[in-house]
C-alpha cells in the first residue's frame, strides 16, 4: 500500500493532516488548520511541494554530502 494523508481532530475543533508512510510509519504532522476546507486545500498543496520541492540540507553533515554530490557531478561530467 502506498502512503496516505490522515485528516485528523486537534485542539478547540481545529485539524491537522498526518502523512503516513505505507507500512504505517508516522512521516509528518501539520500545522493546525481552522477547517476541513482549509485542510484539504492543505494536503494539496503539500502534494505540490512534495513533488516539486527542492531538499534543502541543513543537517551538521550537509557539506559532506554536498562534497559527495559534487563529485559524483565530476564524475559524470567526465
């Protein structure tokens, strides 16, 4: 089964959306949303930044990383 977006109560009747990976894992959780409305346009636009967004590193090793894709770069430039 592939992932899915839970919509689900939070506080004082508002809502949040979860994405869930398909072997149940919990990936992430929103914000609050005052609406269903407003939570379902929520979910599509976190469906546009998932498949459009860049990644942005800001992890303690992300210059290893970078140092690691740009040499794979090099390497296929060659």
């Amino acid at each position: 089964m592939s992932g899915y977006f839970k919509l689900v109560d939070a506080h004082e009747g508002s809502y949040r959306i979860k994405l869930v990976a398909g072997d149940g894992t919990l990936m992430a959780v929103s914000t609050t949303f005052e609406t269903k409305q407003e939570a379902a346009a929520g979910i599509a636009q976190l469906r546009e930044i998932a498949g459009t967004g860049p990644v942005i590193d800001q992890s303690r090793d992300a210059d290893v990383l970078g140092e690691a894709r740009n040499s794979a770069r090099k390497a296929a430039a060659s």
